[in-house]
C-alpha cells in the first residue's frame, strides 16, 4: 500500500500552482510596461522631445545633469504607484507580495541589460530601482493586509438585533422564556414557573 501524502498546509505557497505563476508574472510585467511607455510618452508629449524605446528599457537615458532624467525618475516612482493596484488585484496575498514586486524588478534589469547590451552602471539608476522596489513592497503589503482585515458583511441578518438597546434586548428575553412575571421585572421579587402543557400551575 503506497503511502498517505499529506495535505499542504492552509495558505502554503503550493495553493498556486507555477502556470498560474507564471500567467501572473507576464501580466504583472506587461502592466508595467504598458504604464511606463503611457506615462513616459504623455511627459515626452508635455516636454516637447521626441518619444523613443530608449527612454523605457535604456539606463542612460536617467540622469542627473538633465531635467529629463529627473522627470523620468518621478514618471517611474508614479508607475510603481500604479503597479501597486496591480498587484493588489492579481496577487491580494501580502505575503507574495515582495516576490512579484521584486521579480518585476529584476526581469526590468535582465531586459534593460539585453537592450543595451551592457550592465546599467549609472547610480541614479540603481537607486531609482531600489526605491520603486521598496516602495512597490512596503504600500503593495499595507494595502494587501488592510484588505484583508475588512470586516465580511454576510446581509442584515444582525441589523435589527444590533440596532436593539440593552434595555430592550433584556426585555425580550425575558418575555420569549416566560420565567420571570411583572412584578419580578418591578422590582417586586416575585417568581412563578411557566404553565406546561397538560399540567397545572404550580
């Protein structure tokens, strides 16, 4: 008899299984693209310069001696904002969270490495990367576990009685088990048994 496998734990990381993964991680990525050409080529458009790919996955278009390398690092900081609700809607676990964000950053390096043929050796560049990781990780997080602690509404099953005071919640328990008479709820500490079917008062 081969033996019993045992279950994996409740929330263990095996519950996605990797094409689900992987189908995450190439939405994810195209999101973030698709974000950072729409913000970079509406900055090209308000700048007056001409819009190329070489501001998306080059690094040395990020620079600090021009005004539009430091527009570019506030158009990636934005985009990092945006991919938050991304990760949000497509991942809602905080604790993956700094896996997707920061395998989003990585597979940004492997492309801008490829595309330029050369490792980035620009600074403004690596910290830019740094910071939008940490900030895709730390806000991604927050807004994950701030979902999940929302209260589940089931109906208005509970809205009468929570509607009800103390006073009149004590009231209507007392008269649905019939324990107690008037004069016992008066003050008066007077106590009769509730009449049975088929027997008599007491």
């Amino acid at each position: 008899m081969p033996p019993r496998r045992r279950p994996p734990p409740a929330g263990a990381r095996t519950d996605l299984p990797p094409l689900k993964i992987i189908r995450k991680i190439i939405l994810l990525q195209a999101a973030y693209y698709v974000t950072a050409t729409a913000l970079i080529l509406f900055t090209t458009l308000v700048y007056g310069t001409a819009f190329s790919l070489d501001l998306v996955f080059s690094w040395n278009a990020l620079r600090g001696d021009t005004t539009l390398g430091w527009m570019l690092g506030l158009v990636w900081m934005l985009n990092s904002l945006l991919c938050v609700i991304f990760l949000l809607l497509l991942v809602s676990r905080s604790k993956l969270i700094p896996d997707f964000a920061l395998t989003i950053h990585f597979i940004h390096f492997i492309t801008t490495t490829f595309y330029t043929h050369s490792l980035p050796s620009n600074l403004l560049w690596w910290a830019l990367q740094c910071a939008s990781a940490a900030f895709m990780v730390f806000l991604g997080m927050w807004a994950c576990q701030w979902r999940e602690l929302q209260p589940i509404s089931f109906g208005g099953l509970g809205s009468s009685s929570s509607r009800q005071g103390p006073g009149e919640s004590s009231q209507a328990g007392e008269s649905s088990n019939g324990l107690l008479s008037e004069g016992a709820r008066s003050g008066g500490g007077e106590y009769e048994m509730m009449n049975m079917k088929g027997e008599g008062a007491v």
